[in-house]
C-alpha cells in the first residue's frame, strides 16, 4: 500500500489490544495478544489454520462477548466475512444498506455498488450472483459506512485465483480512497505481503512476529525484498518452503 | 491419424464415435403430439363418461348415487333459486373467520415461544403437548361451552388452525442462522430492526407453509362440524339432503366444499410465489 511506514507512528492509534485472552472451557486459544493500530493502516494477520484468527477478529468486531484482557477499537466498525453472508431475501442495494440511516443512505449504496462494478445489479437476488460478485456485495456493504476500522477475515478465501486477482486490486483502490484501518485475516503469504503496510502472525495464542512490509511497489513475486519476506513469514509458520513452492498458483503477475 | 475408405469414396479418420445433440435426437418425436392438458384432461373425461353411462343404464341407481349430469342439473337450479351461493357464503364465513382469529393467535404464541426465553418454558411446552389432541373430538366439550350455534364451529376450526401454524411457525425461528443475527449486530440493527428485516422474511416460508396447513384443516373441521349440528351451510344441505335419498345434492356439496378448498389452496400459493421470490428453487 501506499502508506509509507516511517510517518505511520505520527498517527492517532486506532486500535489498542492488550493482554486479550479467549478460552473454549479450559483451551486458552488466544492467550496474551496485543498490538497496535494506525489510522489508515493495513495489517494482515496471518496463521495457521485453527489458531485464532477468526476468534481474535470477531473480538475486534464487537461479536464476543467473553473475551479477557483490553480492547480498543473505533465505534465505526464494519466486517467481510469469509462467505458473503448476504440475506438471501435482501435485494442487492438493500443488504447494502442494511441498518444505514437517512435520506442519502440508497444515493450512497448506489455509489459504493458502482465503485465495486455493480451498477445494474441494484435489485438482484443474492442467488443469482456469482462467488466474485457476492463478495464485492460485502465489500460494498462493509464501505458504505465508511468505517475507521475495516476487519476482513478471509475474504477472497473462496474465490477463484483470477477473481482474486480481481479483487486485490479493487480493495487496495477501495482502501486508498476510504482510508480505513484495516485488519485482513489471510493464510496466503503472498497475498498479505501484496496488500498489507505490516503483517502480524498469530501462533500460540500470541502475535508471534510484527514485521512492516518493505517491498517496493509494484509489489511483484519476483522481487528480492518480496522472496525475502516470504521466506520469514513462512519459516514463522513452520512451513516448508521447498514444499509449499510446489502448489505454487499458475498466475503470478499480481498487480500492485 | 489413420483413415478408411468407406463405400461410397469418402475418407473417414478413425476415431470415437460422435452424435449430435439437439431436440430431435434426444427427445425422439411422436407422430402425433397431443398436449399434455388435453391428455389429463381426457383421463377426467372419460371417468365422468363412464359414471354417466353406469347412471344411465341404470347399472347405478340415483338412490346411490345420481349421474353427473343429474347433478350439474340440480347444482344450477341451487345456484339459481339461491340456496347454494347463501350456503356456501355462511361456510366461507366460518373458515374466514376461524383462520382470522388462529391465525394471528399462532403468528404471537410462535414468536413469543421463539423468542424469548420465558415464552419458550412457558408457551411452547404446553403447545407441544396440545397438539397431539385430536381437535374434532373436542366437539363434545365445545358444545357444552358454546353450544351448537356459530362460536362452537368457529372455536373448533380456531383450534384445528393455530396448531399447525404455531408449529411451523415456531420451528421456523427455530431454525434462524446466528449467523444471520450477527451480521444484523454488525451493521448495527437495533432489537425491532433485526426482526423486521432478519426474522420475519426468514420465517416467512415456514409460516406460510402453516399456513397451507391450516387452510386445509380448516375446511376438513368445517365440513365434520357442518355435519354433526347445523342449520345452515353447505354441511346442513347435504344432511338435510340425505334424509331425502337426494344423493345429486350431496354431490353438489361435495364438489362445493372440494372447490372452496382448492381456492384457498391457490390463495396461498399466490401469497407464497409474491412473498418468495428470493427463494433459489423458484
Ligand atoms: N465457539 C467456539 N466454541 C468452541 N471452540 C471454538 C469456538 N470458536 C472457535 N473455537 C476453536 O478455537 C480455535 C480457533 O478457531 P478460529 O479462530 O476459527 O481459527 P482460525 O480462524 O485461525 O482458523 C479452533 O480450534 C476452534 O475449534
Ligand atoms: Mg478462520
């Protein structure tokens, strides 16, 4: 993104997690989490599967309720969940406006439905849009309330790579325009180094590594500074790299 | 890629065979196509031709019952002299008003009991025993407390209706996606919000399924409490008729109560296309 790290700092802080602590009867899953947020930031935070990223992010969001330790967050707050998780009964511009007041709230959904490539999809039903399309409904209805904090939890996780691609590039336009802070939840090394100002990794119940990204834009695989961090992040998380380039995806120009 | 002569010349490269999809080869054509409404429609013809031809050579006595066209006969000159249409609108009555009063009183207890907590202990537990009554053996009790007049049909036909509703109804809530109540926190529904735009299009199918129901039992219990004690409506011009041997009347009747019913049914599904448009299977 096009936030230059070295000035974040002189930013208000937007979120302030410290010492959050969640139990499932007696498993601690997060156990002593903190961090901190910038207005206008973009963190991703990445993790094994089944190491609290969803549980640390709903946290964020408001959603549970018997969560230990402090949590500071913006009272504007909007949320992607990983399936787009529209009202099947909901025409498109409605879901997009759900719970929005005033008078301006459809000329808003309506704006925000053309900035997504929506425009003509007004009043569709949710079940004859495509996975891509859905999920740009969520996005539309999470940007609508211009929140100061935009919580992602794997959002492109079902998503096919091309549509993906898509959608990386409308969320960093998205992002700069709105200049929310934002908390993406990803397993895809390469899509947090893509997007994010800074990666968090979540391991053992506590943020295990905070590294800014420092990779110069356009943001391309091939890049030594992209490689370099990708090898961190990925020794972080325990997995083998050597390996893991096996399943590398067939489309590799991303653009930045 | 190697290749054969065929008998007239030509050159054809070995291969899997290919077939050509479309209409014709899939759906082989008949040589005569007769639309599938006539075809049915033909299937009913020919019963009613077969019973007027049993009525007409005496095979089946009227006292058994009366031919169809005795009985398209005997439906109009009812029609005409106006003891049908008054029947039939003092049987309306009594299933409109019934579903009026069940209905309503189903749609509260079910999202009391599916709503909040103290509602669910103390609504639901009671309904999930009082549904396996079997309403009509109630009559003997409803006539001691209303009597034989109107209230004790249309108290029946209340009973009959919010059964059903309430248990569609309440399993409908039941069955609501949390997930759906937390996207309504999220984007900050208030409490009345969430049940307008969460709860009730999601319970929509349910109770409009109870509501088919209880149309259907609604007719059903009209027809048994028309039949037991009347003095008015379709039930009564069939006993009254029955005295009389006057079977083409009780089939007038019959065919009234069948059509009545098929209408409410149709009023229901209209209810449902309008209200269910969302709904990925239609
Ligand atoms: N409501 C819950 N009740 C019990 N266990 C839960 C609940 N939610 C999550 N967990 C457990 O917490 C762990 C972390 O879950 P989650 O935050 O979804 O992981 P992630 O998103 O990182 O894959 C998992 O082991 C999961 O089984
Ligand atoms: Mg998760």
């Amino acid at each position: 993104m096009a936030t230059e790290p070295v000035t974040a700092f002189l930013r208000p802080r937007v979120v302030n997690v410290d010492g959050v602590a969640r139990r499932f009867e007696t498993r601690a899953v997060l156990d002593d989490v903190s961090f901190e947020l910038r207005a206008g930031e973009f963190v991703a935070l990445l993790g094994r599967s089944g190491t609290g990223k969803s549980t640390l992010l709903r946290a964020l969001a408001g959603l549970d309720v018997e969560i230990e330790g402090h949590i500071e967050v913006p009272a504007c707050r909007s949320v992607v969940f990983q399936e787009p998780r529209l009202l099947p009964w909901a025409r498109v511009l409605d879901t997009v406006v759900l719970g929005l007041r005033g008078d301006d709230a459809r000329q808003r959904g309506r704006g925000v439905l053309s900035e997504v490539e929506l425009n003509g999809h007004e009043r569709d039903w949710p079940k004859t849009l495509s996975g891509g399309e859905a999920q740009r409904v969520s996005l539309a209805r999470a940007l609508v309330r211009q929140p100061d904090l935009l919580l992602l939890d794997e959002p492109f996780g079902a998503l096919d790579a091309l549509t993906r691609i898509k959608m990386h590039a409308l969320l960093q336009t998205l992002c700069r325009r709105y200049r929310p802070a934002v908390v993406l939840v990803t397993h895809d090394v390469d899509e947090a180094i893509l997007l994010a100002d800074r990666v968090l990794i979540l391991g053992d119940g506590r943020i295990s590594l905070d590294v800014p990204v420092d990779v110069p834009s356009p943001r391309l695989r091939t890049n030594h500074a992209f490689a370099r961090l990708r090898s961190q992040l990925l020794a972080q998380l325990g997995v083998d790299e050597a390996a893991e380039g096996l399943h590398e995806s067939p489309v590799k120009e991303y653009v930045s | 890629m190697s290749t054969t002569t065929l008998g007239d010349g030509r050159l054809r490269s070995h291969g899997p065979e290919l077939v050509t999809l479309s209409r014709e080869t899939r759906a082989p054509r008949r040589r005569v196509r007769v639309p599938r409404g006539i075809e049915r429609f033909a299937g009913v013809l020919l019963l009613v031709g077969a019973w007027q031809v049993a009525s007409s050579t005496g095979m089946l006595s009227a006292d058994t019952l009366a031919g169809p066209f005795a009985v398209g006969k005997t439906g109009w000159h009812l029609v005409q002299d106006g003891t049908l249409t008054s029947a039939m609108w003092v049987s309306l009555k009594r299933v409109l008003t019934g579903l009026a009063i069940g209905v309503p009183l189903a749609t509260v207890l079910a999202l009391l009991a599916g709503l909040t907590r103290v509602g669910d202990d103390l609504v639901d537990a009671p309904m999930q025993m009082l549904r396996f009554l079997p309403i009509i053996g109630l009559e003997p009790l409803i006539v001691l407390w209303f009597g034989i007049g109107d209230a004790a049909k249309i108290s029946l036909i209340v009973f009959g209706v919010t059964f059903p509703l309430y248990i569609n109804t309440y399993t409908a809530i039941r069955a609501l996606d949390p997930r759906h109540f937390e996207l309504a926190r999220t984007v900050g529904l208030g409490r009345m919000g969430t049940i307008r735009r969460v709860v009730l299009p999601a319970v929509l199918p349910g109770f409009l399924t109870g509501l088919r129901l209880a149309a259907a039992v609604a007719w059903l219990i009209l027809v048994f409490a028309e039949q037991i004690n009347a003095t008015n409506g379709i039930g009564y011009l069939m006993i009254k008729a029955q005295q009389f041997f006057q079977t083409d009347v009780i089939v007038v009747g019959l065919a009234v109560y069948a059509l009545l019913g098929l209408f409410s049914d149709a009023v229901v599904r209209f209810l449902e296309r309008k209200a269910l448009a969302w709904q990925p299977s239609r």
